[in-house]
C-alpha cells in the first residue's frame, strides 16, 4: 500500500500513474495502427506513438527529481480501457467498424490522459513546481490535440458509416 500523507505524494503517485498508462498505450498504439483500415487514420496513430514516446520523456524527466519508493504503480484505468477495446476490436467484423472502434478507443483514452494531465498540473502549480508544470502544460496540450484530431477522423467516420447504411436500405 502507498502511503500518501502530503500533496507532494498524491503528485508523485499520479506522475508514476500517468507513467505507466502512457507506457501501455505505447506498447499497443503501433497495434492499432496495424488494425486501421484507413491509411490516414493509421499514420495518425503512428503519429501519436511518437508523441507518447516524448510524454514519456518528459514523465522521466521529471520524476528523475524525486525518490522512488520503488513501489510498483499500475495505471488499473489504462488497463480497463484498453483490455475493453481488445475485446470489441477483435468481435468488429467489418473493418470500417473496426476503425470507429479504434477511434473511439483513441478518444476514451485522449480524455483519460488530459484529466490525468490536468489533475497533475493543477498539483505542480499548487506545489511551485514550475518545471515541472511547463512540461506537463505541454504534454497537456499535446492531449488535447490528438483528441481533436480523434474526434474529426469520428465524425468523417459515423458519417460514412451512416451513408453506407442508408444505401444499403435503399437497395
């Protein structure tokens, strides 16, 4: 059990939560990409396997000020989403389908991500940890835009999804 007394604990727990979440998402984005029938929206998780490799730079980075505890802490909501997202990612038949999956996955854990990122900086800012707050405003930001760029590759794809369906009951 971790032991948080101070705000300078929950903040540390959180860092290595927010660690080991984008240390997951790291190790399946390139699967998703593969599983993309869309050429455009693979590329975009390529993209955001990049991303997350340099979030996780900066996560070390700042961790590298403080003492591990050497407590394991596992991020059980990164877990949860995506063993969910294996689970309706391998029933999807169609492929289209599969892609809408995929981007929902993506934005489930782009909200994931920018709560975590939020809760952290608004600690490091309460703490006076400025280095510590520009690093996570900025991987904060960069959340924010994959979530956007999510949510555009969303609504091209029900709206497809849509069409398609339309056609097929007017055949």
């Amino acid at each position: 059990m971790i032991k948080l007394e101070l705000l300078e604990d929950l903040y540390v727990d959180r860092l290595y939560k927010l660690r080991d979440a984008e240390a997951q998402l790291a190790r399946v984005l390139l699967k998703f990409a593969q599983n993309a029938e869309s050429d455009e929206l693979a590329k975009c998780f390529e993209i955001h396997f990049g991303t997350t490799q340099t979030h996780l730079d900066r996560l070390e980075a700042i961790l590298g000020r403080y003492s591990d505890p050497l407590t394991p802490r596992t991020s059980k909501g990164m877990r949860g989403i995506l063993a969910e997202a294996k689970i309706l990612i391998a029933g999807a038949v169609d492929r289209g389908l599969r892609d809408e999956l995929l981007v929902a996955t993506g934005e489930t854990i782009a909200h994931y991500e920018i709560a975590g990122y939020s809760i952290a900086l608004t600690f490091a800012r309460a703490l006076h940890f400025h280095s510590d707050a520009e690093l996570l405003r900025r991987t904060l930001a960069d959340e924010r835009s994959v979530e956007r760029e999510l949510a555009r590759f969303a609504q091209a794809l029900a709206a497809e999804a849509v069409d398609d369906q339309d056609k097929a009951v007017s055949e």
